[in-house]
C-alpha cells in the first residue's frame, strides 16, 4: 500500500491517511485480515510524526475499519463491524453533509453533485438495498 500525503490539502494529515485506507478496502486493494504497515514504519515513509498515524489507526479501529492485535499489528477488519446500523448510517450522513456544504461554496448544481455521487457509487460497484 502506497500512502500519499498532499501538505497542500485543508485535510488534517490523519484524516487523509484514514481516507486513503477506507478507499483502498472499498476498490479491494487492501482485503480483510490483510496487515497494515506499524505506526513507526509508516511514520518513517511518509516522514511525519508517528502520533499522527497512531491516531488514524486509532480511528479507523474506533470506526469498525482496522482491528488492532497487540504485538501484531493493524489489520482491515471484516465488512460486517461491530458498528450498528444506525451508527454506520450516522458517519455517512455526516461525510455527505461535509460535501453537500463544499459543494454549495463550489457552486456546484444540485444534479451535478448528483451525477457525481452516482458515478461515485457505480466506481465502487456498491451493492443494491437488501430486501428484508
């Protein structure tokens, strides 16, 4: 796994590194159980501080995404989190709410935005609702 940084981003550090790892486990470069690279390692990659990635870790594992094996290491989680429904459903309004907003300040139309998403969603062949 290839971690890019972008010091120009208005994104916190910590913030891109989860980004980067929820989309590669969402395209299927990064796979269930798979190891991810020590905090130290990554630290020494990317040449930031190791507190950064120990926070992202962090998150991601308080989201559900990585589980943390003590003496092991980092390693994506199984889809099926222990995160309830409602909870995974609160994180995703959220993120969309940030873009809704970026892209009022865009001036980006309501149907572009929409396109957008829908092509968004067919890149990552996300599955139809489940019937009950």
């Amino acid at each position: 796994m290839q971690f890019r940084i972008d010091n120009a981003s208005d994104r916190p550090v910590y913030q891109q590194i989860m980004h980067q790892v929820k989309r590669d486990i969402a395209l299927g470069r990064l796979t269930i159980d798979e190891k991810l690279p020590t905090v130290r390692q990554l630290a020494r990659q990317l040449a930031i501080n190791p507190n950064t990635i120990a926070k992202a870790y962090r998150q991601l594992e308080q989201e559900g995404i990585i589980v943390t094996k003590p003496g092991t290491g980092a390693f994506v989680a199984s889809l099926d989190s222990n995160l309830s429904r409602s909870v995974r459903r609160k994180i995703v309004s959220e993120e969309l709410e940030r873009i809704a907003i970026e892209a009022f300040h865009m001036q980006i139309d309501r149907q572009t935005l929409l396109e957008l998403f829908d092509s968004a969603v067919e890149k990552f062949n996300l599955p139809p609702k489940k019937e009950k």
